[in-house]
C-alpha cells in the first residue's frame, strides 16, 4: 500500500485499507488503472481512476510559435484530433484579434466539427459500448466485441462502420486528408470545399440520417427496457456545458451553463473566456490529471459531468427537429427532470450523433458552404487567447498566452475526461461496491468497472498502439501492501493468474 | 480500382510510432500507378471499406519487438481478441472484411518496421530512421512487381 497516498478529499488514508488495483483498462481511448481502496471490512471506501494525461503536452508546446498549436495539438488524441485543433483554432482567433469569422469559415468548421463528432460518437457506441449492451456486462468476451456484433446484428454493425466512415469523409473534404489535416488558419479555413464534394458527401446522407434515428431508438429502447441500467453506476452530479444564445445545445461556440443536480441554475451564458473565475482545478499528488470544480459550489461539492448526458440534460431545446423529437422522449424519461443514469450517456450521444447528421444535412444545403471567402482580416494581435467548444466527450478548454515573438510562453488545456474524472472516480466506486467480494479480482468484476469508465467515453490519451504495447492488469494487495491476486491480460487477450 | 492499397498506422506525434504513416508519405510522393497511400493514427473496423477498392493490400506499422531493420510477412484473417482494444491489428481486420462483405479479404502483407521510443513529441529515433530508409527501399520494390508470386519470393528471401 502507498502509504504517502491521499483521498479525493486530501485527507490521509486509513491504515486499513487495503488497495486493488486494475491496470490498465482496455477499450477506453487509450490507458488507465483503477484502483480501489478496500476497508478491514472489505467495503469500497475510495475509488481512483489513475490517468496518463495530457500535461506533459501543455509543457511540450511552450516556446512553439502560436500558428502552430492547431496542429501540433491534434497529436493528443487518435480519435478526436479535429476537436483540439479546433479548440485551438478558436483561441488563436483571439491570438491574432479575429472576433468574427467569413459566413464560409465559420460553416466550415462546425460542418468539421460535426463530422467530428459524430465519427466519435459513432465510434463509441458501435465499437466499443454496444457489444456490452447487446450481449450483457458479464457475456463471453470472446463474443463481446465488434466482430461479436458483425456476427450476431451485421446490419447493425455495418451501420456504424459506415457512419464512421462517413464522419471521416466529411474531415477528409475539409482537411484536405483523413488525419492531421491544415483545414484551419489564424481567422479562418484555407480550403474551399468544391461543389464536386459536396454532392458525393450527399449521396449518402438519407441513410445516415436513417441509422442515425436508428441508433437513438435502439439505445432508448435498451435503457428503458432494462432497470438494471437505469441504477448501474448512476450518480447525482452537477453538469457543465456550452449552450447556444437561446438556450440551444451548441457544440461549437455558446456560453458555459452550470447547472445543479436537481437543475438549478449555476451560472448560463458565462463567456468562457473568464472560466478561470467559475472553475478551478484541483491538484492531487496520486494523480496526473487535474480535479475541476466550480468555485461557487466549493472543492467538496462543486465537482460535475460534461459530455453527451450533461448536454442533453443542461440544453432547452435542441435545434434540429428529429434529435428535438429524440430529446423531448429523454426528458420523458426523466419525469422533465434531469437524467442522471451514467449509461443514459449512451443514448443521449446518439441523440447527438442525429444531431450531427441533421446539422450536416443543413449545412451542405448551405450555399455558403462552398464559398470562397475563408479568411478575415486579423486585428490587433493579443497575449491570451482561449478557446472552448464541446468535444464529443464534453466541453473542451483551450487556453494560450504568448509573448511578443509569438511563442506560446503558458498553456492550460481542461479536456473533457479531466472534468469528468471525480464522476468517473464515483462511478467505479458504485460499481466496486456491488461487484467486488473482497477475496478475488475476477475478469466479471473488471468488465463491470469498465462498462461503467466506458460510459464516460473517456480519452485517456496517448494513441500509441505498438504491437506487444496492451496489458491489462489487476492486482489485489492486503492491507499491509502484500499481493494477494494479480491478473494479467495481455495484448493477444489471453488471461494469466500471476499470484 | 487501385491494384495495390499501401496502408500504414501509427501517431505522428509519438516519436517511432510515425514509421507507418512516414513511410507511406514518402511513397505517396513518388505519385506511383495503381499504388494508393493510406494512413490513419490506428486500423479501426471502418478501414474494411478501404481494402474493398483493391486488390492487394501492404500494411505498415511500427514493432517494438521485431527483427532489425523490418519484418516482411504475410497474414491471413484472424478472429482475435485485438478487438476488445480500441484499435484492431490487420488480421483483425481482414476478418472483420470477411464478416461485412461475406467473401475473403484481398491478399494482405504487413511490414514490420522495428521501433524504440514512442514519447510522446520525439521525433523518430536514429535507429528508427535508419530502419525506415531500408523499409522505404523494400516498399518501393514491392510497388514496382506488385503480384503475389513476386511478393512471395520476397517473404521466402526475408
């Protein structure tokens, strides 16, 4: 046991606790260990999702000139590099004085950041979630997966392979390739997007608004139909988001709405270029990722969700009449209250993912969509520039100062999994301490702590994939340190017992 | 219909881990007949609509563990447990093909290029470049004979 080991609280841990640890886990982007602090009773007192994150990328990029941080930026993440180029984008409009972009570029770049988004999401949820959902949490791991679905639902699979598809294609006619594009510059786009592809990015747009509702009746169908979600690894939150001048969900640019778990309002409209007076980031010594918390609410109480399920709850309406339709049943859901169902997350990502495709639909129809006006003229140039939008895992902050030559001199990025990392924490604990007896790290016991991080979507970074490079471990220490169980998962999925 | 798919994966940003996608930058700057240069950061199950336009299909990746300077083989469609991962490997992958369009795969090749230090912002290793200037030249005579008896002398030769 780490003895120099603190709670969430700060506060010293007791002496008899005895740790689990799980490490890392899979199916989540990227790494991660869990690690569970057991009582002499065997009770779950804390849990602790361990995170290699991104702050050793915010030290990286100090002395780059600004220009170049969209694009360094997008190497942070596999699945989502469009969200932090555009984040960045955004503040270095500000960087360069640029308070307003041609009607051209600024449709540009939501139509990028709904491709975005929803690849992402579709990404998640026919890849990496549904396995669970359809076949059950505690199902053969041998059919748990998405090949398991090509198998059993092929129809189903083959929908999401071709959402995704589609989401890339969007980026790919936007960025000029499918990853690590140049679509932004300082003030604007610098690709026109031709009429030639435009059409073929509509051939197939009346499917993918088709499978899109298919995919939010399915993921409503299975949370309504099965209580035993509706409980699974549900916590009671505040949520954060962006939301568009009349209260709308806004994935791109808007103001910061706070709002209670019972939905009361903390802050709405907040210009997020001054978060740092509304939410501050707590260190803690076991971890490399921060703890956000809104400054009103305090350190104890002011920790909250982002993402699809902090969104849908947090916005009024949604713009686009199907995902509006799909919105209004999960309000239903919720008596007209907020959902606070982790797995709810699932579903209301697909009502954005019809979001996405509504949004995409439109703004191909947009005859500004193949303009050529890209670029504004830049302004005054600015030390600190500070860029938000919603990234598919939720609000994403991006914020730069640099000094007379141009160099980044500090950055803070928040990203989504950052703010979500005290629910996922509270999450795993519900989970732990239903299914943990005490005595043995079971492969059922890790799946159900996963399904439960999985819902979140987390990224945890890195994106490096080298063969040989996926263990998953799970250790079992009493309370004097001693290992009492280990289990190991290599990169082939074979299982080991060590212990 | 391209005659041969150059596909590689692997991050940019994490030092040997850009191999893959250096490697199929160099080739697609040789602007080859019937040679089409993908890349993406990792293979994921949408790629099958990928191999669905060629004939052939050489995949191209970084490898902490095999032999210097690469590693040429051929694969076969696998059912495996890399997709329980948020990324498939490529025998993975040519199984999922199977499942989605209910025939076999295109014949598929995967390079190997043998790697060091994935940190996150380093460049590419001394070591690594020198491994991808002898895979770059392997890649380059594959392009020009892409049949499978020829590719299949260079696997019995490797």
């Amino acid at each position: 046991m780490d003895q120099n080991a603190t709670s969430p609280s700060g506060k010293d841990q007791s002496p008899n606790l005895r740790r689990v640890a799980i490490d890392p886990i899979s199916r989540v982007e990227g790494h991660g260990k869990i690690t569970l602090m057991l009582d002499a009773e065997n009770h779950i007192h804390e849990a602790r999702l361990h995170i290699v994150e991104f702050r050793g990328f915010e030290k990286f990029i100090q002395g780059r000139p600004y220009w170049e941080v969209p694009f360094f930026v997008q190497r942070l993440c596999g699945i989502c590099p469009v969200s932090h180029q555009l984040a960045a984008a955004k503040a270095v409009d500000q960087l360069v004085g640029v308070e307003q972009l041609t009607p051209t570029a600024y449709k540009l770049r939501r139509l990028l950041h709904f491709g975005q988004t929803l690849q992402s999401h579709a990404l998640h949820f026919f890849h990496l979630s549904s396995p669970d959902l359809l076949f059950g949490f505690g199902s053969d791991p041998a059919q748990r997966n998405i090949v398991g679905v090509l198998d059993k639902y092929p129809e189903l699979a083959l929908k999401g392979v071709k959402l995704r598809k589609f989401g890339q294609q969007i980026i790919a006619a936007i960025s000029g390739k499918r990853i690590h594009g140049t679509a932004t510059v300082p003030g604007g786009m610098n690709k026109a997007l031709t009429i030639a592809e435009r059409e073929i990015l509509l051939t197939d747009i009346n499917d993918i608004l088709a499978w899109c509702q298919d995919a939010v009746a399915l993921n409503e169908q299975i949370h309504t139909a099965h209580p035993e979600h509706q409980g699974y690894a549900t916590i009671h939150s505040n949520f954060l988001s962006m939301t568009g001048s009349g209260g709308e969900l806004e994935l791109y640019h808007g103001g910061l709405r706070a709002r209670s778990a019972d939905g009361t309002k903390i802050f709405d409209q907040f210009d997020y270029r001054g978060y740092q007076s509304v939410i501050r980031e707590e260190v803690r010594p076991w971890s490399y990722m921060k703890f956000p918390y809104l400054i009103e609410l305090g350190k104890q109480q002011g920790w909250y969700r982002v993402g699809p399920l902090a969104r849908v709850n947090n916005c009024d309406f949604i713009a686009t009449p199907l995902a509006e339709a799909a919105r209004k049943r999960f309000r239903e859901f919720g008596h007209g209250g907020f959902v606070h169902d982790t797995l709810a997350y699932h579903w209301a990502r697909m009502i954005e993912a019809l979001h996405c495709a509504e949004s995409i639909d439109e703004l191909l129809h947009d005859p500004d969509i193949t303009g050529t006006g890209l670029v504004t003229e830049l302004g005054d140039k600015r030390s600190v520039g500070i860029g938000v939008i919603e990234a598919p895992r939720g609000t994403l902050f991006h914020h730069y100062q640099i000094d007379e030559q141009g160099l980044i001199a500090k950055a803070n990025l928040i990203v989504s999994t950052t703010s979500n990392n005290q629910a996922m924490n509270e999450s795993v604990r519900s989970v732990a301490n239903e299914y943990l007896d005490g005595h043995e790290i079971t492969e059922g016991l890790l799946n159900h702590l996963e399904v439960a991080v999985r819902a979140y979507d987390p990224c945890l970074s890195c994106a490096t994939h080298a063969l040989g490079k996926m263990p998953l471990q799970v250790e079992l220490l009493d309370a004097d340190g001693a290992l009492l169980d280990r289990l190991t998962k290599g990169g082939n999925g074979m299982i080991e017992r060590t212990a | 219909m391209a005659k041969l798919l150059l596909f590689g994966y692997g991050n940019p940003g994490r030092g040997d881990d850009a191999l893959g996608p250096e490697l199929i930058e160099r080739i697609a700057r040789l602007h080859l007949a019937d040679v089409e240069c993908q890349n993406d950061m990792q293979l994921q199950v949408e790629h099958v609509t990928d191999l669905a336009a060629c004939k052939q299909v050489l995949f191209i990746d970084a490898d902490m563990k095999c032999a210097e300077p690469f590693e040429f083989s051929g694969i076969g469609a696998e059912k495996n447990d890399s997709y329980t991962s948020h990324a498939m490997n490529p025998s993975a992958l040519l199984h999922a093909y199977s499942r989605v369009y209910g025939k076999d795969a295109p014949p598929a090749f995967l390079l190997r290029i043998r790697g060091y230090d994935f940190g996150l912002g380093d460049a590419l290793s001394d070591q690594a470049s020198a491994n991808l200037e002898a895979a770059t030249r392997l890649a380059v005579e594959l392009c020009a004979s892409a049949n499978l008896p020829i590719w299949r002398e260079y696997l019995v030769n490797a």
